[in-house]
C-alpha cells in the first residue's frame, strides 16, 4: 500500500506543479520572433528612396512659392484692401434670402472649432465608429469566457427487480435467485480550462443503495457510499501552451484593434468633411455678400441714368443697364440658394441638436480662412504617413493574425499525446454525513496514464498552417504596396497644397489690380470726367464686374487652400491631432508580431 501511495504521491506532485507553475511553450516557433517594425521601417525607406535636392525644404515655405511682393507701397495695399476683399463685407452674415416655413430670416454663428467639436461628439458616422471597438469587446468576452469555471451536477434513481443465477453448496442453496434493489446517485463537481490546455475536474460522488435481496444481508443495509476526487487531463504536444490555446482569444483582440483603428479612419473622415464643409459655406457667404453688393452698385447706375432719361440717356441704354440688374439679380437669387444648401450640409456633417437639418437657421462660418504654412519637409511628410496611416497600420494587424493562425496550424500537426491523472478517496456509512466523514487515504483510488492519437498524413493541418505562412507573405507584399499607394497619396495632396498656396498669391495680385483699376476710374470720375452712358456702362460697370469675379477667385483659393491643409493632414493620418482631438492610439501597430 505505501508503494501505491508514493507512486500516486510523485504523480499528482508532477501534475499539481504543472498546475501551479504552468507548462512551457515548446520550442519557439519561427515566426515567435517576428518583428512588424522591421516591415514598418523597410517600407520608410522605400518611401524615402529617390528623394534628392533640398531635402529640408518645408512643404510650403512662402519664400519660394504663393504670395509675391505686389507692385504697390503699403499705403495703396491699405487703401486698396479697404475697397475690396474680405475686409470689404466685415463680419456680417450675407442675407441669405426667405426661409421656406416663411418664418424671420435667423443665423448663427460657428466657429471653426466648435463645428468640429460638435461633428466629432455628435456626427452619426462618427457614432457609430466609437460602437465598434465597444461590439467587438463582446466576442473577446466571448473567447475569454472558454476559460471560466464551470459547474455540472447529475442525478439518477434505479430500482432493480431481476432474477440472477443462485449459488449452492452440495444442493443446498446459499445464496439469492433474484435481486431487489434501490439506488439513488447524485454527482456534482466543477470542471477548469486552463490557458495552458489543462483540463481539471473536482468532483464529488455519493449514493445511496438500499438492497432488497432476499436471504442475503449487507452492513450497513441501507448504506451511503460518498467519494471525493481531482482528475487532470493535460496535452503534452498538441494543444500544449498558451500560445495555441488563447489564440481565439488574441484573434477577437486583433479584431478589436481592427475595428479601433477602422474608428480613427472614420473619426477623420467626419473631420475632413466637416472643415471641407464649413469652408465652402464662408465661400457661400462671401459670394452672396458679394453679389448683393454689386446688385446695390448696378441698380444705383440704372437710377443714374434714368434719372437722365431724355437728356442724354437713350432707351437702349436703359435697357441695357436694366439687363445688367436682372442678371446680377439672378446670380444672387442663385447664390442664395447655395448658401442654404452649404449650411444644411453643415449641419448635416454636424448633426447639433440646437441646430437641426429640417430648422431653416443658416449658419454663419465666424472664422475666416487664413494661410497656415507647413513646417515639415517631403521627407517627414512620407514617414509620417506610413507610420500613421490605418490602412497599413490594419494590414500589420492581419499579417499578426496570419502569424497568430500560424502558430495555431502548425500545433495542430502534433499528435495528440495527453497525460490524464485521476485521484479519489471513499468512504462508507449509514447516512450521507457519515460516509463524508469516512473519507480518508486508507479507501483510494488514482489512475495515471497517456492517450495518444496521431492522424495519418496530417493533410488537413499541414495545408492550413501553409496556407497561414502564404498568406502572412501575401500581406507583407500588400502592405509594402499600400505603402506606395500612401506615397503616391501625399505627394498629391502636397502638390494640391503648394498649387493652392500659389493660388491665393496670383488671385490676390489679380484682385488688388482689378481694385486698383477701379479707384483710378473713381477718380477719373471725381476728377470730372463727363458720365455718359458709355462711361457707366462699358467702363464703370464693366471694372466693378472685374472686381467682384476676382475677389471671389481670391476667396475661392483662400477656401480651396485651407481645404488642401486638411487634406493634407488626412492621408498622413494625424487629422485628429491636427485639430487637437485624442483617440487612443491602437496597440500591435508597430509592436513586435506576437
């Protein structure tokens, strides 16, 4: 007996120390090592690769390209800006014509800021962006949940009534012919996966058997039987270690990383659309604005020259000044309605309550557009983006997925070779206490052996974990291709921006000459130069014309290039820092592989 119990005594010593301290690994697998940064700072330098000359020069430096010192002295600029430009229509939203629900005419003012601010928090993409981390944390509880203790208990009640061969000595019968009998079980245990692959159970047992038999009599009769035990099944190759066996759980996790950067992509997406539309509602503002003020100039030479009607003024030129009204009258019917448009479009990006789409309120942009330049260089721009950009930052996440699969096919190539040890004590009585109190090592019971199970060929595993190790270089590939994609990207919003920024130099130029054309003519005219009706028409009308389509060309490249700054952040992927809003970077983007 002292034998058995050491024996059983080294056993479970051996699997309560696997329990305890846990099982190794295995040997390191060859992807165990694998670094995504290595991939990461490849694809840096194929993106910096070919890049020559001024290395250091900034993406936009206002020393080499836009704004070109105008041929006026300051005291000109001064006075030509007075009578043109932004500063001619001041802070005051444009009249953006009759509400639809005929109600008073009311807007409201938005500052840059605040619209993105409310866009992020309220906007219905970006919603539903945030819920997608938060759903995918569902299938990691999920998969974690593979790990939580279980309990299981069972029941059973059998009465037997069957005739059974009787014994006898020399003819005389010694033992029973039939058997009664009564027996009742219940079980009840609870059972534990382990991240290891370990499989533990703790269980109890007790029955109760009350033996009917006739000329046969059993002590204790009735009697309670009750035992008590651990059993331990642990994989010794296949499905051995951690690495297998939370490689579901790491699976939802990777998935959940997917959808946190997904979030981001579409948090800047809302952004982006946002600012795009804000600026193009103040270039509806200022356009309206624009419009309704040259109405006021045309209608004020119509009246001119009625006012000279039979004197020197024919009804031809009459006609022709009043062609002139409807026309301008006409472009600033249709400008109204953009600008009602571009603010419901606003609000729409916005989604604020205070401000809701079916409301006819119009938005006025309080911020003007300004000329930020860029300090980072081509060189700084590439690295940026493919550090940060989350279309490469989600195939990283796929190639540790194909890395994590991996792992999981090759284990599968193992045999199945399981140690199982099982450990129970008994114990006897006439009530169910009793025979608990009666446990003890004097009645036991172990078992320790092996299962072993090994298909033949290993087809299955062996396709799987190549198709795994395949499709880990197919992503590597893809991901170093989507890199080009990210250059060719920024260098065209780089373009678009310094094209933009030189566009706002050339339209300003242009704007400052048509004004300066038409203070010449004002003073022309103060001067005394007769005001015929070729003066207020071909010439006067005509400058004032010039001068509004270029001050809305200047407007529209001021829009355009704040525009392009956005645009140009975005396929770098730090938008969202740009405009001072946090998002908790995701983790595995430039992390070693598992």
């Amino acid at each position: 007996m002292s034998k058995h119990i050491r024996c059983m005594g080294h056993g479970l010593a051996w699997i309560i120390g696997i329990l305890m301290l846990g099982v190794p690994g295995g040997c390191d697998h060859p992807l165990a090592g694998y670094d995504s940064g290595e991939l990461s700072r490849l694809v840096v330098s194929d993106a910096s690769r070919g890049l020559e000359g001024d290395v250091d020069r900034p993406v936009v430096d206002k020393t080499r390209t836009g704004v070109s010192k105008p041929a006026y002295s300051p005291d000109q600029i001064k006075q030509l800006e007075k009578m043109s430009g932004l500063e001619r229509y001041g802070d005051e939203p444009a009249d953006s014509g009759p509400n639809l629900d005929g109600s008073e005419q009311h807007t409201a003012p938005m500052a840059l800021a605040r619209a993105l601010r409310i866009a992020i928090n309220s906007n219905l993409d970006a919603q539903v962006a945030r819920l997608l981390p938060e759903i995918r944390q569902t299938q990691v509880t999920e998969e974690e949940a593979a790990f939580d203790p279980s309990i299981f208990a069972e029941a059973e009640f059998t009465e037997v009534d069957r005739p059974q061969q009787a014994s006898s000595l020399n003819g005389v019968p010694i033992g029973a012919d039939e058997q009664f009998q009564d027996n009742a079980t219940l079980e009840a245990g609870i059972r534990k996966r382990l991240e290891t692959g370990t499989e533990v159970t703790l269980s109890t047992t007790t029955r109760h058997v009350n033996d009917k038999t006739p000329r046969l009599e059993f002590t204790p009769d009735p009697a309670w039987t009750s035992d008590a035990g651990l059993a331990v099944r642990q994989p010794l190759l296949r499905g051995l270690g951690t690495r297998v066996n939370r490689a579901r759980i790491e699976l939802a996790e990777n998935a959940q990383v997917r959808d946190a950067i997904e979030t981001r992509l579409r948090l800047s997406n809302v952004l982006l659309e946002t600012q795009t539309a804000y600026w193009e509602l103040a270039y509806q503002h200022y356009q309206s604005a624009t419009y309704n003020s040259l109405l006021d100039i045309t209608q004020q030479t119509l009246d001119e020259l009625n006012a000279r009607r039979g004197v020197d003024v024919k009804p031809i030129q009459i006609a022709q000044a009043e062609s002139f009204v409807r026309q301008r009258r006409s472009e600033l019917i249709r400008s109204r309605v953009d600008l009602r448009n571009a603010s419901d479009e606003l609000k729409l990006r916005m989604n604020d309550v205070n401000l809701p789409l079916a409301g006819e309120a119009v938005i006025f942009p309080s911020d003007r557009p300004a000329l930020p330049l860029i300090e980072a260089t081509l060189r700084d721009s590439l690295t940026t983006a493919v550090r940060k950009r989350p279309e490469l930052q989600q195939i990283m996440v796929d190639i540790r997925e194909t890395v994590i699969q991996q792992d999981v096919a090759e284990n599968s190539e193992l045999p199945q070779l399981d140690l199982v040890g099982e450990f129970r004590v008994f114990g006897l009585d006439e009530s169910t206490a009793g025979s608990y109190d009666n446990l003890s090592d004097d009645h036991m019971e172990y078992t320790i052996g092996l299962s072993f199970e090994a298909p033949l060929g290993h087809r299955a595993a062996t396709a799987t974990a190549k198709r795994a190790r395949l499709t880990r270089q197919a992503y590597a590939l893809r991901y170093r291709r989507v890199g080009q994609d990210v250059v060719l990207s920024v260098k065209r919003a780089t373009r678009k921006l310094q094209s933009a920024y030189e566009l706002v130099g050339v339209t300003r130029e242009g704007r400052l000459a048509a004004a300066e054309n038409l203070r010449a003519l004002v003073e022309r005219e103060k001067e005394g130069e007769a005001l015929t009706p070729e003066f207020l028409l071909d010439l006067k009308l005509s400058t004032q014309q010039r001068l509004a389509d270029a001050e809305l060309r200047e407007m529209r490249a001021m829009v355009d290039y704040n525009t392009a700054v956005a645009e140009y952040y975005h396929p770098l992927g730090v938008l969202l820092e740009r405009f001072g809003f946090s998002v908790e970077p995701p983790r595995t983007t430039n992390e070693e592989g598992t």
